[in-house]
C-alpha cells in the first residue's frame, strides 16, 4: 500500500535539512481521477496506528512538524483538485490537477532565521508563479520532532487505505541539500548531473517496481513496505508511455499525434507501443543542429515508438554574428567580452550566437585612462552590452592618462630651468603636464653671478640635465646659490688706521678679507689714526674721501693709503744762525717731514744717501742737503707751486752745512705743508 523511511532525522535528513539547508525532493506523477483525499506524501509523524490523533500528537488537534506536497480537493467538488503543500494544519493551493498526463515535480524546504518555506513546483520545467505553491510557516513552526518521524509516500499516515494515490508514482530523486531551481531542472532531466546533486543524494530510485524500492545511490537510505498492496509504482506496457522533449537553443518542438508543443508543454504520455513524430522549428536567427536520445539523429524529423518512457533532445544553435571592437586614441588598454571570445589586444573580433548578449569590459592600461565607448548603442564608460542580432563594431578610446612636471626653485641664487619637450621654463612657467612615460629633460642654467647647485626630487641629482620619466604628478627642486667674491683690503703707507666694511666682514686692522653675495653693494670706511692721515684709495676705489663703495661683481682689492701726518715741529726751533751747530738730528728730521709730504703727495720714497745718520759718527754734508732739497723740490712739483728759493742755491761739497741752510728747508717744508 505504501512504502516509508524511519527516523530519517538520524540518517542525514531532518526535516527541513542538516542544520536547516535544506531538502530537495524530485518525483514523477501520473495522476488519475479519483473522488477526494490521496496523498503523494508527507513527512511527518507515523507511529504505524493509522490515527489521526496521533498524528496531530501535541494535542488538541494540533500537528508539529510535518509537510506534504499532493492534490487537494475543491470541497465540496470531491471530483476536482489543486495542487497543494499541506502544513500548519492548513491546505495552501495553486493550481489545477489535470488527471492522465505525467508531471514532473519538485518540492524544496529550508529553515532560516526567518522561518521555516517550502516551494512546489508542480510542472516542471515551469517555475513560474502559475506552476508553484509556496508557504512560508513562522520561526516557531517545525522546531520539534514528531514522537515517530518518517518520510511516507504513496498514502497519508493517519489514514492508510483511505487516501492512496491511483496514479503512478516514479522517478524517486531524494537530496539533502537545497538545490538551485538550475540545479533542479538539470538533475530532474539526467539525475546526479550536477556537483550540488552527486555530492547530496540521499534516495534515488527512478525506477521502482512492486519488488524493488531499494536506494540506487549507493548510501543505503532503503524505504520499507507499509501493508501487503503494492502501488503502482512503475508503468507497464498496457499503460500510457511518457515522452519527454528538452531543448538546448531557440526554436519549438511539435508531435504529432498532438500532445507536446515545446515552447510550452515539453512533456506528455502517449499509448504504449504508438509512435509519435517529432518535428523541430528553429526561432529566427537559430538553426536547427540535430536531435539525440531515443534513437534519433540528423535534423529532419524524429520518429519513436514509444515502449517505455523516453527522452529526445532537440539542439539549437543560433546563427553567428560577428562583432567586433576597434580600439583607438593615443592611450593603452584590453577590451573583454563575457561570454567569452573578445580579448582585445590579441582578439578584437568573434562571433557569437544571434541574439547573444554580449558585455563589452574596457580595462585600461596602467598610465592610461578610458574615456568611452562608441558604436553599437554604447557610451560612456561602464560596460558595454550589445546584442548580438547583426554584425556589429563598437570603438573603445583610450586617453594617456597626464600628470604635472612642476619645477621649484630654491636657494639664494637666480636662474632658469626649461624642459626638453617643452612645457616648462621656469622664469615664468614651472609647472606642465605631461602624458604618461613621456622622457623630460630638465635643463637648469645659473643666472650671472649665480651658481647652479644641484637637483632633488624626481630621482634627479647632481648638476647635469634631470631626465624624469613622467609616471605620476612630480616636483623636482632646483637650488641656485648666488657666487661668492672676496674682497682684501691693504693698507699702505706710513701711518696707521683701520677700514671697516659696510655689510660687516671686514675690520682692518684684524680682518682685511672676506667673501661677499654677488652683486653685494660693500661700503669701505678709512679712519687714520692720531698721527697719520688718510690719502687716498687705490684698486677698486679711488679718491682721497675716506669712503669707498664697491660692488661684488669678481673679486675685488683695495689699498687704503694711510701717511704719517707733518707736525710741523722740529728742535732747536728756531736756529740760530751763526750759534745753533747742525745736527743729526736736525738732518733726520727733515726727511721724516719730507718723506710725510711726499708720501701725502703720492710721491714714492725717497731714497737717501746714508739713510741713517748717526749722531757722531756719521758726518752732515753738503750732499745731506741738496738731497732734501731735492726731495722737497719733487713735492712742490707735485703740488704745483713754485720751487722754494734758497739763499745759497749752490752748495759745494765740503762745504759747512749752516743753521741758515736747515732754516729754509725748515720753512720751505712748513710752506708745503699748508
């Protein structure tokens, strides 16, 4: 009458799934008509009593976890049914059952934080909403386990005889696992044809007959006989044969005799031993390519004579248009198709089934940008989606992506730097952009005076050109130092005194020498000491004002002259002519006055015959005073007056130097002195 599986909470299928992922039943029905209740089946409690009572075991009429999938009735029509999922002491339809054609069927369950949800889909391959009953039960449905849980089929357990299926049942697909409605289709069609199926089959019997219901899976899940009747669980050669098309492709497939038109109605019983002629139709844009399974090939038409149930697959394959992707701009990158076949660099052109749509993905290189698409219905820059219904060429353009070269200038010193491809001449402009990997070279060249003293940044260094390739923005530093002069200050002369410098540097004196900024403007400052008397400059400066300016443009010297001031003064002043007796140091006094006058003149030294004279030893003659005439002769000259007169302009030699002769050198040299 019926067949079941104990406890198969312990075998690896609780009711909604291990851990609540799921289950996934598939099974084929062949309903016939029959007046009010029958069951295809429940899991649910089946304590073997036959009682209602128990079966609704927490009381008061109330069932807990259970569900079924089946026809329901149209009370009070007993005659007419929907498909239903029967749970929560509720009846929830969708459907109507039409008896004497073959179904194929799925139902899956799950649990999640949501709650408890079922789905059968009662005409596969149709899952739309016209061909499924759903129900989703509250997270406090299904949480407990019936006292004697079992997966019954064929039968409902608290009424055995009274509402067995009298069609056919087939085609037993059992997973513990939630499959993909793909998933489904595909096992439904060639069982353990999908990874998800192969690795959760839990029962598989797409045969059984009144002697053999045992698991084909090979994970020993075996149902047990409930009663001696057996139903019919197989079909013989008396009854209606199932016939079922599959297509790969666009087109229809049609039978005659009438009965599958797929597109639509892809499966339907005919009279055992009949056959049946199946014609393709391909859809605009597809071919048909040729049939397989039940004996069938080629592509005219395919005949079979059904004996038992049989599968004939039609194949359509679509006429293939080409697209292609032409790709332009300066910039680089690839353009992608899904599915596959543009890989672009290598393979801008591929054809594809009509009707195919294709996405088009740009993937620039790196340094370039992708600005968009053109041809084919496409722009912008996201993905590309053509449909492939013509041949079609769609541009993709890439840019080289542009990054800024900006030059900074540092330090004290002036200078340019230009670039090599232009862009950059900094002076005025120092910054550009510039495509990405473009080679610059940078040039820097010192403005006068300065100096060029290196680069940083950019991967550049030293003072030669700076090469930068441009990969992103980069700031490359040029430091420019103003050069450096010295200035030496020398002090000439007889006398004393300092020169101080204007900016600081030099006190002369001590510092006589220092370095200065090109184009440094240097005030020099003579200040003679007591005693002595500023003359005059001389190299870079010239004049006797005791300021001098000089501008750092190379290096400078400069003579401060500086002479022992003529005090006018002698001893034994004055002479007595006829008593004073001449000295020495009457004699060297008058060439310290002389050598003052003429040092004060800028007249070279004088050179003297005894340039010592020792009082005592050395003798005063006369050529002592024609000397210093002589010299103070040159200073008059100098000064552009008339020579001094002497009383004696000859003096002979042997002669007697008298106080008369010193006298007149004495007032001649006070003369000059004013």
């Amino acid at each position: 009458m019926r067949f079941k599986f104990t406890n198969p909470q312990d075998n690896g299928l609780p009711i909604y799934g291990p851990g609540g992922n799921g289950v996934t039943y598939i099974w084929r029905a062949y309903p016939r008509q029959q007046p009010g209740y029958y069951t295809a089946f429940f899991w649910g409690n089946d304590d073997g009593q036959g009682n209602i009572n128990t079966f609704t075991w927490v009381g008061g009429g109330v069932a807990d976890t259970y569900y079924g999938a089946h026809p329901y009735p149209r009370l009070p029509d007993v005659n007419g049914h929907d498909w239903e999922i029967s749970t929560e002491q509720n009846d929830y339809v969708n459907g109507a059952v039409m008896d004497d054609r073959w179904y194929t069927q799925a139902l899956r369950v799950w649990s999640d934080a949501t709650g408890k949800h079922h789905e059968f889909y009662w005409d596969l391959p149709n899952t739309d909403d016209n061909h499924r009953v759903t129900r989703d039960s509250p997270t406090s449905w299904g949480n407990r386990n019936p006292p004697a849980p079992a997966l019954t089929w064929g039968d409902a357990p608290w009424n055995p005889g009274k509402e067995v299926w009298n069609g056919i049942l087939r085609g037993f697909q059992i997973y513990s696992a939630l499959l993909s409605l793909s998933d489904i289709q595909s096992e439904a069609t060639t069982p353990l044809s999908t990874s998800t199926g192969r690795n959760n089959i839990w029962y598989l019997n797409v045969n059984p007959t009144p002697t053999d219901i045992s698991d084909k899976s090979g994970r020993g899940h075996h149902p047990v006989w409930v009663g001696s009747e057996r139903p019919a669980l197989y079909t013989d050669a008396s009854g209606p044969v199932p016939l079922t098309v599959t297509r790969t492709g666009s087109g229809t497939v049609t039978s005659a005799p009438a009965g599958i038109d797929c597109g639509g109605l892809c499966v339907s019983t005919f009279e055992a031993g009949s056959t049946v002629t199946l014609t393709a139709m391909p859809a605009s844009g597809a071919v048909f390519a040729g049939w397989s399974g039940a004996e069938c090939a080629g592509t005219g038409s395919c005949a079979v004579t059904l004996t038992s149930a049989a599968t004939v697959t039609a194949t359509f394959t679509s006429t293939p248009v080409t697209l292609t992707v032409v790709r332009v701009g300066l910039g680089n990158g690839s353009v992608t198709s899904t599915p596959d076949g543009i890989v672009c660099g290598t393979t801008c052109s591929s054809s594809f089934s009509s009707g195919t749509v294709v996405t088009l993905t740009a993937i620039p290189a790196t340094g370039s940008t992708f600005v968009g698409w053109s041809g084919g219905g496409c722009s912008g820059t996201g993905p590309c989606i053509v449909t492939a219904t013509a041949a079609t060429t769609v541009t993709s353009t890439f840019a080289l992506q542009s990054f800024r070269l900006t030059v900074a200038k540092a330090g004290t010193g002036a200078g340019t730097v230009t670039s090599t491809p232009a862009g950059v001449t900094c002076g005025t402009t120092c910054s550009a952009p510039y495509d990405y990997d473009t080679l610059v070279t940078l040039t820097a060249t010192p403005a006068i005076g300065a100096t060029f003293m290196g680069w940083s940044g950019g991967g550049c260094s030293g003072t030669g050109p700076c090469a930068v390739r441009v990969t992103s923005a980069v700031t490359v530093t040029a430091t420019f130092a103003f050069q450096s002069f010295t200035l030496a200050v020398t002090k000439a002369g007889t006398g004393s005194g300092t020169v101080v410098s204007v900016p600081a540097g030099i006190i002369c004196g001590t510092a006589c020498s220092t370095a200065y900024s090109f184009g440094t403007i240097v005030t020099l400052t003579a200040t003679p000491a007591a005693g002595s008397i500023f003359t005059g400059w001389g190299g870079a400066c010239s004049g006797s004002n005791g300021i001098c300016v000089v501008t750092m443009i190379a290096a400078r010297s400069v003579t401060a002259n500086i002479a022992t001031s003529f005090s006018g003064s002698f001893t034994d002043d004055p002479l007595l002519v006829q008593t004073t007796v001449i000295k020495a140091v009457h004699i060297t006094e008058l060439r310290s006055a002389i050598d003052s006058l003429r040092e004060l003149n800028r007249l070279p030294a004088f050179a003297w015959t005894d340039s010592t004279i020792t009082p005592g030893t050395t003798p005063i003659s006369a050529v002592h005073v024609l000397e210093l005439r002589t010299a103070l002769d040159e200073v008059y000259q100098a000064l552009e007056r008339p020579l001094p007169v002497y009383s004696y302009p000859t003096i002979v030699a042997g002669r007697t130097v008298t106080a008369l002769d010193v006298g007149e050198l004495r007032a001649a040299c006070r003369q000059a002195a004013q």
